[in-house]
C-alpha cells in the first residue's frame, strides 16, 4: 500500500521526536484509520495511531510523550495525529478491560482516556494495520473477537449516535449548526454507515466503502444523500446535489435516524 507523503512526514516527525525525548520508550508504531482502510483523504482525513510501549507508562514517560506530541503537531500541522498509547500485553487481551491509557485526540494529549479503546481499533490493527515500526501485525496476536465487535457497534449506534442525532437535530445548537456546513453531515452519514456495515458483514470498512455499501443496502430514496456525502469525501469540486445547506442537513440528519432504525429494530423488539 502506497502511504501519501504527508501521512509519511508525519510519522518520521513523531518517531524522531519521541526518540530524543524518551529514547528506547516507543517500540512499535502502526497506523489504523483511514491509512490502514486506504481512504486517507489530505483535506479532511487525521492519522490515527497507536503506539505500544513495552511497560506501563510512569509520570516522567507521559512528559516525554507530551512534549513530543506538542513537538511533532508544531512541526506538521495537518493531518492531525490522533490515536492511544498501550502496551504489548494490552492488545492480547480485551480492549475494553484496558482501562483509560494515554492518547491524543484532536490535537490535545490526555494522559488517561478511553475514546479509542475499542474493539473496531483492535481488529482493524489485526487485520490491516500499517507498520511504522515494530513487529507487523499478524506476529502480535492481536486480540479479535467478532461478538465484541458487533455488541460494541450496537452500543455505539444506541448511545452515541442516538445522542449526537439528538442534539444535531436543535438547529440553533453547535451541533445543529455544524451539520449546515459539509464536512459534518459526510462525516456523520458515512460513520452510522460503517457501523451498519459491520452489523450485516462483521467486518470494518473505510468510509467511502460505507458508503458504497450503503448505495445497495438502502432504498434508492437515500442514494443522493449518500452521493453527496461521497461527493464531499472525495473533495470533489462538482456542485452540490442540494439546493442549500438546509435541504442538505435535513437529508443527512433523516438518513441517519433511517440507519439508526434498521440497525437497531432487531436488537428492541
């Protein structure tokens, strides 16, 4: 798989800059996300990571990891490097006995949080993650489970997404708001379909791949939603298929209540 250039800036970026602040801490390196999912889109994709150390982290590590995170985003501005820091033994067992680790999301270093402790960053490791450094991926025995996997996605669609559809759903809200400009609305269509996705099949697609899926899995009264979240994705410069960001965000917030639905029918009656 060919990595983009920037995504390799980046890592060269943050691997030296861990080594000269805490040398020998870092040992194996590898991408998921959309790297791993070969959908990396320069405009609007981050790097997602996770890092593997072979000890728990002590107080002076977590400096070390801070100051070269705060390095490494002065240096590459975008894409943003997002992901956790964990230990070898920690991806043989379940992830969700992990416990809070280290991580970054959105920029900002948390020296404990479980964002991205989950069963979908675990299999999407085993099964395509990219090497930076250490062993690849297939010699780690990486922790896998398919029932897991589904019971993480059913819990994800009910609580988070149930709760985000809510609140983007008040116009005058920050949510509401976000979801009259582009990147919201294909971020979030494209996301409730990956989890539908891995409901049918019991494995993880990219989020264009979700929306390929989801062309063929719904009526054909979602396919210009779907489009044009696809459009978006792509950084495509072809017009709208919406006349305003109004039409635009009803779609995009009915096609995900639509998903929420079906996905989780089975799983109340």
């Amino acid at each position: 798989m060919a990595i983009h250039p920037r995504v390799q800036d980046l890592v060269q970026a943050f691997l030296h800059n861990v080594d000269s602040e805490a040398p020998g801490l870092v040992e194996g390196l590898y991408l998921t996300g959309s790297v791993a999912l070969d959908d990396f889109r320069p405009h609007s994709s981050d790097v997602d990571f996770v890092a593997v150390t072979a000890r728990p982290l002590t107080d002076a590590d977590l400096d070390a990891l801070r100051r070269a995170h705060a390095r490494t985003r002065s240096q590459v501005r975008r894409p943003q490097f997002n992901g956790i820091h964990v230990t070898w033994d920690d991806l043989t067992e379940d992830p969700m006995s992990c416990g809070p680790v280290a991580s970054v999301l959105g920029g900002r270093f948390k020296e404990k949080d479980t964002a991205e402790i989950n069963p979908v960053t675990w299999h999407v490791l085993a099964e395509r993650g990219v090497t930076a450094r250490g062993p690849v991926p297939v010699e780690l025995a990486v922790w896998d489970s398919p029932a897991s996997l589904r019971d993480w996605s059913l819990g994800n669609l009910d609580e988070q997404w149930r709760r985000w559809r809510a609140k983007a759903g008040r116009l005058v809200s920050p949510r509401g708001l976000a979801v009259l400009g582009s990147l919201a609305p294909s971020w979030s269509v494209l996301s409730v379909s990956r989890l539908h996705f891995t409901l049918a099949t019991g494995e993880i697609t990219s989020k264009s791949g979700a929306g390929a899926y989801a062309l063929h899995a719904f009526p054909d009264r979602w396919d210009r939603i779907v489009n044009e979240c696809l459009r978006i994705r792509r950084g495509s410069r072809l017009p709208s298929l919406y006349a305003n960001a109004l039409a635009r965000r009803r779609a995009a917030l009915d096609y995900i209540e639509m998903v929420l639905d079906d996905a989780l029918a089975p799983r109340l009656a």
